[in-house]
C-alpha cells in the first residue's frame, strides 16, 4: 500500500488514523520484542495526534500530504520532549529541547512519530550490533543483521511497523541497510536536507533520507524533507523540483552508467553481480541504454572515509564532556578524569576506535599524511564522478558486496566491517545523491539491492528511473516471512 | 607501513580525554595498526597539485540576518546538566 492509497482510505472514511496507529503499535507490541527495531514507542502522542488528524478529515479540512500516516524516526534525530539516544550510554537520558528541521517539517506535513529507531551507537557501524540497547534484527531472517547504521529505520519498515522512516547516511547507512532488509533507501544530495537537529557524525558527510516501501513513499517523504534551511548553513538554496511529477515519465534514451570497477571486487558475491546485472538488462528493456564507466579511484573510498569521518567525529564527539547535558561519572576528583572517565563509560567500543583513530589522523605532525591527503584524494573520487556524469545520466552498482551477513559474523573484525560498506562510501565522499532499490533475492531468500547514483540535485532523475525499474520488477511486492505472520 | 605502538595509543586516548583500561590497550593497538595499515594505500596515490575537498557541495559565504530568537530556554538548557548549581554548570575542581 503506497501513502496515496493510505490518503485515499483515510478520506474516504475506509480507515481512521487512530487505527492505522493503534495496528502498528500492536504489531510492534507483537513482532519487535524479537526485532528491536525501535528504542521508543511513542505510543500516547502518536494516539493523541492521529485523533487530532481524525478530527480534521472529519470535519472536511484539507489535509497535509502525510496525514495519518505512521512513520519512524532514527534516534539520531534530536525530538522535542522525546528521549533521543544516539544509542549511546552517554546520551541515554538526553530528552532534547528542541526538534530538528527533518522532523519538525514530518510533523507540520501531518505524519505520526510512532517512535524512535535503534541504530548503531553514534551511527558508527554497518550492522546496528554497536547500538548500546541490544542488536536489532533482520526481518527476513533474524539470525541476520539488517545492516546499519539506520537498521532499525529498515527493519521497521520491512516488518511493517511503520509506513516509512528517517535514517541518516554518513557512509552507507541509508543504502546498505535498505538493500539488507528489501526496502527503497534514499540518501540525497549533500545539502538537499537540513542536518540541523540531526547529531553529528562527520558533518561533511551526513545526509538525512528516507526508507520506504516503494519509490513514490521515498519521494514524498523526500519531498517534504528537502529544502534550504537557515539553521543549518551547508543547505543550498535551489528549488525543491516537484518529485512526484515525474516518476512515471519514460526513461527511454536515459545513459546509464555501470561502474565497472564496482563489479570487478574480488568480495563481491556472484549472485549480487548477477541479479544486479540482470537489473541493468531490465532498464535496457525499458529503453534506456547501458554504457560501461570507469572510476578509478572508487575503491579507494574506504581508505578517505576512514581518515574523514573518524576525523570529523572525534573533533565533534568532544562535546560530550559529562558537564552541560548526558552521562556523568560521579565522584571523580578533577575535571580530566571526570571527562575522561565519562567518556570511557559512556562510550562503546566501536565509537572509542574511531576517536582514537580520528584523534591520530588530527595529532600534530600526521594531519598532512593523513587528513589532508584524504581530503585531495576525495577531490579525484569527485572528479572520476565529474567525468563520468558526462557521459551518462545516471551510475548503476550494486548497493552491498553481499547480502545480510550472520548477526555477530564481523564484530570483532573492524576491518571486515568497514569493507561492507565499499561501495556506498564514494557518493558520500562526492556529496551524491544515489539510492538502493530491492532487486532480487540470494538463494537463501535475502533481499539484494541495487544502487544507483545520481549527479548533484539530480534526485528527480534517480526517483523517476528507480520509479520504472520498481514496476518493472516488482521485486517489492515480496515481503519478509520468516518466523513471522504478515 | 604505520607502525602504531601501544605508547601512541595511551597518548591519542589522554588527548582524547578517554580512559582506556590497561588490558584493553593492547587490542586498540593491533586494531588501530591495521586499520592505519589500510588507509596507508593512500599515500601511493599522486595528488602533487590537487586541492582538497572539504564539503562535496560547496556553499560559499552563506549569510543570514542577525537577529536573536530563541530556540530553547535557559532554563530547558541548564536543566541537561547533570549538576547544576543556580545559574551554572557545577563541574570538579579545575586546578
């Protein structure tokens, strides 16, 4: 069911919000016991204003785009009144008082919060395993991670406790766990959506987007999101086109690029490569031509990101220094050891690793070798995708290397880990927008994603062929079974 | 190569203000090690001339107003702190 036909239903009187709401929570009351998709259910305000959006259609007002309709939100994005984790120790108790742009503009839009998403801790992660409230499951299989760090925004929407949800996507986050867990994940151009609100990661990176069922929820969620926004200063001040437009609009004559050196990694798993080569076949069929692209320096994206992001993270990590908000270790006797010990507390393992790492690539006397080379080496990332751009409308990757992957297969390997998310990281690092869109199926059942990245703002593109490909293939209407009743 | 010893490691966590305890120092060494091993192929890439990227999308002089409005309470705002006393935020001993 799309949101248009949930619009329909609300107005014709067929289903109340209040309904919609109260099927959600019981499905999570039922299923999410076992999932841990959400760290909050925000069950009495979501009741109170699905009541109050009841009452409007009643009474004949129109009705904002997303009225009525549950959605979740990750727990990186900071809620007025409503705790906001980070799934952190350190921030365990933090209940903001402000809400950020992304959910503000939901909730003017008319959606119900239903409740906040666990996460990997500080988003730092590529299997929602850091989360300090305990791992978050795969729908299709729970000995599988749904993949991270927005895993519980993908499983919720998979298992269908929510109509959609917010993640973020700083290296992945967004793409990766959608293609573990079969549903559509959108990270836009940098500075489409505003990041205020959002904790920080490694700024220049992290983008807020959606998780949908399908790609028309993906462009109406996007659509109201996006938008220049003066509290956040890195928002770039261009029209927001209208996404729904043009989605049906053919794609015949379209250049879409295949990035070969994507599809010649030696951790690439054959059925991924095929079945997102059979998706490339699928747009040819449907008009648009195929032309192979070459971006040599696109593998040397983990390299960048791992000296950037942990980077950008220590220096913004710093804040939490157990004096002006979040956890604090008691009874310590001068401040450097109160911070200190704070910190060793309220941190994970994995959030420590990339202070230490980002704190080292920062010390005096590394910061050339590291932080800036990584910085010139994301200028020629950049300009591999410049070059490309002009030969083709659109890239085409396949999301992840494999499909989920075994729930405790690479925690203890960071190295492992980081790989998983290779082929995500470069439009990242470029500030592109690209999508990961189901696919197919590996033969044990798991969801395979396909990825496709578009030129900067060129998100009206990339919703309109990812549009096609979805009715095309159809891959969407199956949804995950295992252990559960849908 | 980096070679990363367990000396650096102590020293990046004291500037990082992060306690780590003795017996974990060993392994943040060996995984600091290899994950600076593998970001070490990036020193074989020739970027003699090439300008960094700091922001993939660049948005030069962004200016706005400069008016006051208020976005969260003082009182919202102390109210965080674990300790608070009046006014300020109560903190251990500085020197």
């Amino acid at each position: 069911m799309t949101f248009a036909d949930l619009r329909q239903k609300l107005k014709s009187g067929e289903v109340s919000s209040k309904e919609l709401v109260q099927e959600k929570i019981e499905r999570i009351k039922t299923l999410d016991t076992t999932l841990n998709s959400f760290l909050t259910v925000n069950t009495d305000e979501a009741l109170n204003q699905a009541e109050y959006v009841d009452k409007q259609i009643a009474s004949g007002e129109p009705l904002s785009p997303l009225s009525g309709i549950p959605v979740a939100i990750k727990d990186n994005l900071c809620t007025k009144g409503i705790k906001t984790t980070c799934a952190s120790r350190i921030l365990s108790n933090f209940v903001p008082p402000y809400e950020s742009t992304v959910t503000k503009k939901l909730l003017n839009a008319g959606a119900i919060m239903i409740g906040k998403t666990n996460m990997d801790e500080f988003a730092m992660g590529s299997s929602t395993e850091t989360s300090a409230f305990g791992p978050c499951l795969n729908p299709w299989d729970i000995t599988k991670v749904p993949g991270g760090s927005s895993g519980g925004s993908a499983s919720s929407v998979a298992a269908g406790l929510c109509y959609g949800s917010l993640g973020s996507d700083t290296g992945g986050s967004i793409r990766q766990p959608a293609s573990f867990c079969g549903v559509v994940g959108l990270k836009p151009t940098y500075g489409r959506v505003s990041r205020w609100g959002l904790i920080a990661f490694a700024s220049s990176l992290d983008q807020v987007g959606p998780f949908a069922n399908n790609v028309s929820d993906a462009a109406e969620i996007l659509q109201v999101i996006s938008g220049k926004d003066e509290f956040d200063s890195t928002t770039v001040d261009i029209p927001v086109p209208n996404y729904l437009e043009t989605l049906s609009k053919s794609i015949k004559g379209m250049k879409i690029g295949l990035i070969d050196n994507c599809f010649e990694h030696d951790g690439l798993a054959t059925e991924v490569k095929d079945s997102v080569l059979g998706g490339a076949s699928l747009l040819e069929n449907l008009g648009a031509k195929i032309i192979n692209v070459s971006c040599p320096r696109f593998n040397d994206g983990i390299a960048t990101y791992y000296v950037i992001a942990p980077s950008e993270a220590s220096a913004n990590l710093a804040r939490y220094d157990g004096v002006k908000y979040g956890f604090r270790s008691e009874d310590e006797q001068s401040l450097i050891e109160m911070t200190s010990k704070s910190r060793a507390i309220g941190f994970g393992s994995e959030v420590k690793r990339r202070i230490l790492i980002g704190t080292y690539a920062l010390s005096a006397g590394y910061v050339d070798a590291y932080y800036k080379k990584a910085q010139q080496v994301r200028t020629l990332i950049r300009k591999d995708f410049d070059e490309a751009f002009k030969k083709v409308d659109i890239l085409l990757a396949p999301t992840a290397p494999t499909t989920a992957f075994g729930s405790g297969e690479n925690i203890n390997n960071p190295m492992a880990m980081y790989l998983s998310d290779l082929l995500t990281i470069p439009a990242n690092l470029a500030g592109l927008p690209a999508i990961s869109l189901p696919c197919g199926f590996d033969k044990s059942g798991l969801p395979i994603g396909l990825q496709l990245i578009g030129n900067v703002f060129e998100e009206a593109k990339l919703l309109q062929i990812a549009n096609q490909f979805e009715e095309a293939a159809e891959v969407y209407k199956n949804r995950p079974k295992t252990g559960f009743t849908l | 190569m980096t070679k990363i010893s367990s000396s650096d490691v102590r020293k990046v966590a004291k500037l990082a203000r992060l306690e780590l305890p003795e017996d974990q120092i060993e392994t943040y060494t060996e995984q600091l090690e290899e994950i600076l091993s593998y970001v070490d192929q990036l020193q074989e890439i020739d970027t003699e001339n090439i300008p960094p990227t700091t922001r993939a999308v660049e948005v030069v002089n962004a200016m706005r107003e400069d008016i006051v409005k208020v976005n969260c309470s003082r009182e919202d705002l102390l109210n965080q702190a674990p300790h608070r006393e009046g006014d300020f935020f109560r903190v251990p001993k500085i020197l």
